[in-house]
C-alpha cells in the first residue's frame, strides 16, 4: 500500500447505461475523455433524517441515513473530433444534454447553377434544416445552416456566400445534435474516474442538467462545462481495464470565429450560453437506495450573452430588444487548413439557436469602446413547436 496517488494519472470514462441504475465500465479504448483540469467532479451524498426523541438528556440520538444522491461536474475543450463529421469522445454528454442526433455518412455532390444562399441539389437525403455544413469551395469554405430544404432540390443557407459557388460543389459531411423533445433520447450514463489510476469511483445513472459555452471569447480557448446529478455512487479499488486513446483534434483558438444575427455578421469580444434541463426522480419504498430512475422534466432553459460593438449609426439590434422581435444567433470555430481559404476538417464546431429574444440591452464597455450588451433567451418560437438549439460538428 501506497499513501498518495498521482492526479495526473487519473482516467475518465464515460458509457451509457444499458439498463437505468447499473453500472457500466468502460468498454474500450474509445470510452473515455479528457476533461479540462479542475474540472471534473463526483460528489456522493446521504440524505440524513433526524430522530426527535426524549433521551433524557441533551445528547442526540444517531441519525438515520436514507435515500443517496450524486453530483458531477465534467468540463471539456470545445472541439471537433478530427474527424470530419465524426462524433467526440465526449458525446454521450451532449447527446444526454439535448437529446437528439443525426448525421451523413458521406459528402454529397452539389447540382449546378448556385447561388450565394440556395445551393441546388440532386439528393439531400443526409441534409435537415438547422444542420451546419460547410460548401467545401476551393480555397473559400463557407459555413452556414441550412434554413430550408426542398426534397432533392435544393438548400438554403442563413449566411450568404461571397460569390456563388462551383458548379458540382461538394457538401461536407457532419454531425448534428438538436433538441428533442422524445424523452427515449436522453440515456442514463455511468461516469468511471480512476483516480490516479488506483482508486475507481463511480457515478451511476447520471444525467446533465446544464451544459455552458464558456470563454468563447477573442484569442481564447472556449469549454463546455457539463453538471448535473444522478441516482448513486461508490468507491472501489480498481483500476482502469484500457489505456485511453483520445480524440486528436486541438482545440480551436476563437479567432476567425464569426457570431451573426439572422445571417449578418456582428462585431463582438464574447459569446456565450448555457442550456439547463432539470432532472427528476422515481422513488421507490422497495428500493433500498429510495431513487430508482431518473426523467428529463419541465422544459429546456437556453439564455446567454452577446455584447456587440455599438454601431454608430444602426440601432436595428436595440430595436429588436425594444419590438420582441425573434431573430437567429449563429457562432462556429474551427481550425484554419495549410490551405489558404479552408478550415481543417474534423476542427469545426458550430451553434445555432434558430429563435432568439433579447431579454436585455444595455450600453456597455469593452477597454473604453461601446458595446451593447445583450441578454438573451432561446426558444420554440410561439407554440413552443420549433426545435430551439442544434450543436453541429463537421
């Protein structure tokens, strides 16, 4: 036995669960991730019941400890997989968070007589509305959602190309992940950190209940920081069955990183958002831990930040503060290719939240220059029927 064991040699796996509350080891070299240090986190807990007995004197009876509960925190770069729409290896957590996924096993060949927004198309059988995609270009790669889609016709992109593009085009492939409103969608997890590689400590039937864009934010490094909670926990000697292999692609810095709305580019330091999803529980008299599963309840909750450079003579943004005028936010990083014009693939990350409302709209300070900062909250347009959030990766 040896007192003290090595952070740096910790390992992080995450699994879904194949049935609710039992635990799932990682299952290969795939299954783990690597967290931002500092940034990851179980906390097992007891609920205690006191005992309001007469004990004929002031020293308390033993308290009863009942039903358990964990928390977790797992905060990660903000990344692509390095694989041009491959999933990350931190997927199992942006799926939970927002529930759906679909993506395109193959590029696909673009028709002819574009324009800067409608690209033609023969097939669009692995394209959707609110998919990011990237017009692979020579030397101009475009990013965009697409808006609309007509069967085997046509797409439509929310930001317009420069000039329009070749005939034949190819469409990148992807990945996207969208909110959904099927409750089959959100899996139980099993989090594994081998501490130091010694020590297994479990977190079973976890699910996130929020999920932040951090730090995306000029010349820096951005995160997505999960938290949410879960039905138990334990602590064993073990340590883990693989060696990780991680996903390869660095993150990309937020620079050449646009945010627009409703398709015109702005100009700003920061952007920022947190999705948050609250869990509740099933209990149980038979159970012995009392919490049998868990349930995504209520509705989704997507606010977050802005803080445009005061436009010196356009008040349009303020005015949509001022009107509740709805409009769409878009954001994407990526890493630039060796090739002038064109980003790596397999680096792109992109946000779309297609309604948007500002919440607030104050003039602010950025190093002694206006900005206006915005408070915002995402939605499902009136009758709540729309889908309010999709996360692409390219």
């Amino acid at each position: 036995m040896t007192i003290g064991v090595s952070k740096e040699l910790t390992r992080i796996a995450v699994e879904e669960e194949v049935t609710e509350n039992v635990y799932v080891a990682p299952t290969g070299v795939n299954s783990y991730i690597a967290p931002l240090d500092g940034g990851y986190s179980i906390n097992g807990a007891k609920e205690t019941k006191a005992r309001s007995i007469l004990t004929s004197g002031f020293t308390k009876a033993r308290e009863r400890v009942g039903i358990k509960s964990m928390e977790f925190q797992l905060n990660v770069e903000c990344r692509g997989s390095g694989v041009e729409g491959g999933s990350t290896d931190f997927e199992p957590l942006l799926k939970n968070m927002v529930g759906g996924k679909r993506s395109s096993a193959a590029r696909i060949t673009s028709d002819t007589g574009h324009t800067t927004t409608v690209i033609n198309m023969i097939d669009t059988t692995d394209l959707a509305i609110g998919d990011t995609i990237v017009v692979l270009e020579s030397g101009a790669h475009h990013v965009s959602p697409i808006i609309d889609l007509v069967l085997d016709t046509s797409i439509t992109l929310l930001v317009a190309m420069d000039s329009a593009p070749a005939d034949n085009v190819e469409i990148s492939k992807h990945v996207t992940y969208f909110g959904s409103n099927d409750d089959a969608d959100y899996k139980s997890l099993s989090l594994s950190f081998y501490h130091g590689n010694e020590i297994l400590e479990k977190g079973i039937s976890a699910r996130p209940t929020s999920m932040a864009l951090s730090n995306f934010s000029t010349g820096e490094i951005a995160s997505l920081d999960f938290s949410g909670s879960g039905l138990d926990f334990d602590r064993t000697d073990d340590s883990s069955p693989f060696s990780p292999v991680f996903d390869d692609e660095v993150p990309p810095l937020i620079l050449g990183a646009c945010v627009y709305i409703d398709g015109a580019e702005i100009k700003l330091n920061q952007f920022s958002f947190s999705v948050e999803h609250e869990n509740g529980f099933i209990t149980s008299t038979c159970s012995e831990s009392g919490r049998i599963a868990g349930r995504k309840t209520g509705k989704r909750n997507i606010t977050g930040s802005i803080n445009p450079y005061m436009d010196d003579a356009d008040v349009s943004v303020y005015d949509k503060f001022k009107n509740n005028t709805s409009y769409s936010l878009f954001a994407f990083c990526a890493n630039p290719s060796t090739v002038a014009g064109e980003y790596d693939l397999g680096s792109v990350v992109a946000f779309y939240l297609p309604q948007v409302i500002s919440t607030s709209d104050v003039a602010g300070d950025q190093e002694g220059i206006i900005t206006t900062d915005i408070n915002f909250s995402a939605d499902g347009g009136d009758g709540g029927e729309s889908t309010d959030i999709f996360i692409s990766m390219i």
